[in-house]
C-alpha cells in the first residue's frame, strides 16, 4: 500500500491518456474551467508540428490556470523525451509563483503511460509530485465497432469481412496498454454509441482491463471534478501492477505511425472540405486530421478536428493581427499511409 501521508506535501498530478480523438483536450479544457478554485498547470504532449491541443487550451485559460500554465511539448512523445523535455517542464512549473495545486498531463494519442509514469521516480522531481491518477479515455463508438478487440479469432473475423484490417495493428496496443495502466477509464461520445454501444464497449473495457475499474460514461468531457481528481492512487509506486505489452523494453517506437502538415492557404467553402477530409479515411486510411482553416471571407479563423470519416468543425476565435491566414492541417495515420503530395491532392480536390 503506498504511504498516502507521504503524498500530502507532494503535488498531485493526474495523467489523462487516449486513443487519436478520444476527448481528452475536451476534458482538460471543462476541467480548467470548472477548477473549483485549485489552481491549475496543464502539460499537453501534441503529436506533430502543429500546436494545435495546446492553443485550444490556452484559449480557456483563467485566473486559476493563467496561459503562462499551460505548457506544450511538441518534440516527441512525452515519454521518449523525459529528460530533454519533461522533468525540466515539470520542475518550472513546481517553481511558479503560486505553486500549482495539481498538473495535468496530456499524452498523445500514441504513448504509452507506463514509460511516463516511471518518469516520476527521477530524484529530480520523486520527492515533489505524485501521480493522483491515471485516466483513460475511450471513444465509446470506437470501441463499441470492434477496432480494439482483443480476441483473435474475432480480430481475424473482422479481417476476413475487411481485408484492410489488420490483426496485428499496433494501435490495439496502444488502446490495451492505456487501460492497463488506468486507474479510471471515462468512457466517451456515449451520445453517439446508443446504449447497444455503450454496453458493448463497457463489456470490451472488462474484458481487456487486467483488474476491475470504475468505467464513467461522459458526453463533450463534463464530468464532476471531484470524481476524477482526488483519487491518491500514488501510480508511481503501483508500476508492477500495470502491465504492457513493453516491459521489459527499455524503449519504445512510434515508427509505426507517420504524420504530416498540410498548408492550404484560404479555403473558400469549408462543406466542400469537409467532404474530402472524410474521404481521406476512406481512400487513405488516415486516422486524425486536425487544425485551423482560414474561410475566405471569414474574420473567425475554422478549428477542424477528425477522427477517421468523422469530422467536428466550428469557429473558435477572431484571426490573431500577427497570424498569416492560411489553412495548416496536420494528418496522421500508420506507417507508409501518409503520402503528403496525394493528401494535399485530395484535400484540394
């Protein structure tokens, strides 16, 4: 049992994992506004060169968690860059002038949080923060659909129905070595999943999961703080009883995924690109588009976030005087799917 008076001077953090899209920028940014009076630091880790999850949650900055809080990472994986990146991040803002009361962590939707969580047995930081929780969310529809499944025989079912599928894809890993290590899984999008849905993911996360945890269902990230923060679980000295499908490596790779920008310059009918962004999951399997479009016209500059053929679009704020008005979009998907002359190709139709 970990020695829960030892963690009272530490500041807690809380790790918010997922899957591409799973919500967790959606958290984060209810959880900033909804602090109930703790003051706030936020890392995000974005995939990509485009800073898109860490300007989404500088633009909900408060008093509690003032922008200078809100730190991106955008040279890697957050646990493959731990001493270049993360312990020094993490010690600047244990050094601010009010001292957080608790840290948030977004990983990218490709790592893995048992390597990140060893991150905090560095002398460096060990004796200052505490892992209050790691929080797993999961894309209830995603789930629900199979495209995590751990059985093989069903896996291999899906491949003989969609030769596309591929049974040893490494994003089940991903999914499966998330809920390995969660102390919470919030299960999203439950709105789009139907209650079939619901209950059919719910039954694959009890499958999969490799000890009982409490699974809440959520709808646009609203979910009461004091459920999710709070919860003590001290992670960083229960390591051995978070397994996955890495241990034993002293590393690991994210070969398996490629990504690219995209710059468009003013796009004058944001349906028309719509369209082609849900065409690029079904033509070249891309998994996450997400970034800014500048609508010819328009002073409000378009946020686009995709998921596969699922595409969420609205206008978040004014174009900035000092930002060039042009449409950068970034695309990810596994390795040898991203062709970047093809994808601007099909994006400009």
């Amino acid at each position: 049992m970990p020695d829960l008076s030892a963690n009272l001077s530490k500041v807690p953090v809380t790790i918010v994992t997922g899957f591409l899209g799973a919500g967790k920028t959606t958290l984060i940014s209810h959880l900033i506004r909804n602090a109930g009076g703790r003051r706030l630091a936020v890392v995000v880790n974005e995939f990509g060169t485009l800073g898109v999850d860490g300007d989404i949650l500088q633009s909900c900055a408060i008093p509690d968690c003032p922008a200078e809080n809100i730190v991106e990472l955008a040279n890697g994986c957050i646990c493959c860059t731990v001493a270049d990146d993360f312990i020094p991040t993490v010690e600047r803002l244990l050094a601010l002038d009010p001292r957080p009361d608790h840290i948030l962590i977004e990983t990218s939707g490709l790592a893995l949080p048992k390597p990140l969580l060893k991150a905090f047995d560095w002398p460096a930081i060990r004796s200052k923060i505490t892992v209050d929780g790691v929080l797993a969310l999961a894309d209830a529809e995603a789930v629900a659909a199979g495209r995590f499944a751990p059985d093989v025989a069903a896996l291999d079912a899906q491949r003989a129905a969609d030769p596309s599928v591929d049974h040893e894809t490494p994003l089940s890993e991903v999914f499966e070595d998330q809920l390995a290590c969660a102390d919470m899984v919030l299960l999203t999008k439950v709105d789009l999943a139907g209650p079939d849905g619901v209950a059919a993911a719910r039954a694959v996360i009890a499958a999969e999961a490799p000890r009982p945890v409490p699974v809440i269902e959520l709808t646009e990230g609203v979910v009461d703080p004091r459920v999710i923060l709070g919860l003590g679980a001290a992670a960083e000295d229960d390591i051995a009883a978070r397994p996955s499908h890495h241990d034993g490596e002293d590393d690991h790779e994210h070969d398996d995924f490629d990504s690219t920008v995209i710059g468009l310059g003013e796009i004058a009918d944001p349906a028309d690109l719509v369209a082609r962004i849900e065409a690029l999951a079904r033509d070249y399997q891309i998994l996450r588009v997400k970034g800014y479009v500048a609508v010819t016209g328009k002073p409000m500059r378009l946020l686009v976030q995709a998921v596969g053929a699922r595409v969420r679009h609205q206008y978040d704020r004014p174009w900035r005087p000092s930002e060039p008005r042009e449409t950068t979009l970034v695309a990810i998907a596994e390795q040898g799917r991203v062709d970047t002359a093809a994808i601007r190709a099909a994006l400009l139709g």
